[in-house]
C-alpha cells in the first residue's frame, strides 16, 4: 500500500489511491490515516455515544438495545456506501476525506 499505493485487492481490480495532489500517498496518508486512525476515531464515537446512553443502566436495558448499538457500529459504514454514489464529489468516503485521497484507476503496468 504505501509504495504503489495499492494493496492486492486493489491491484487484482485495478485501482489504486493517491493523494489530492496526485502524488502517492505513502505509509502515513495510505496506511495511518485511511484505516487505522478510521477506526479509532469510529471506536472513540460509538463508546461516547453507548456511554451517554447507557451510563447507570441495568443489564437488562443494554441487551434490550443491543440493536440500537450494532446500528451505531455499521453506521459509518453505511454513510461510506451511500457516498459511493455521490458523483458531485468525486465518490470519496469518509476515510478518502480523512486522508485528503482519492481512489482512482491504475495505469496498467508494463
């Protein structure tokens, strides 16, 4: 990911992220900021958010609304498949705004 900024997934459908600029985004713009900082930054929201919700509640009202957390979890998620189809913003996600990337194709390689 952080030399071609492909990883195999990406190189098997013929893709590959770059920054705004165009140059390759490296290990920190690619790696860091794109998944894992994503992740934390989702983790952190949801903790907050059950937190908030579910501070000095018994056992029985957070099983009762486990739904309600596995929505927050998959939400990001699902704002990340709903801006796929955005074409007025270039289909950049949350982590692609994160990361200031792009995701575009990859020239064939000789």
């Amino acid at each position: 990911m952080s030399k071609y900024g492909q990883s195999i997934g990406k190189r098997i459908v013929g893709i590959k992220v770059i920054k705004s600029n165009g140059k390759n985004p490296g290990f920190v713009g690619n790696v860091l900021l794109r998944e894992c900082v994503f992740y934390l930054i989702i983790g952190f929201v949801v903790s907050i958010i059950a937190t908030v919700f579910f501070n000095g509640a018994d056992t029985d009202t957070i099983v009762a609304n486990l739904r309600t957390m596995i929505w927050l979890v998959y939400m990001p998620w699902l704002i990340c498949f709903g801006m796929l189809y955005q074409t007025k913003i270039w289909r950049r996600t949350l982590q692609d705004y994160l990361a200031g990337t792009l995701v575009v194709k990859a020239e064939k390689s000789r």
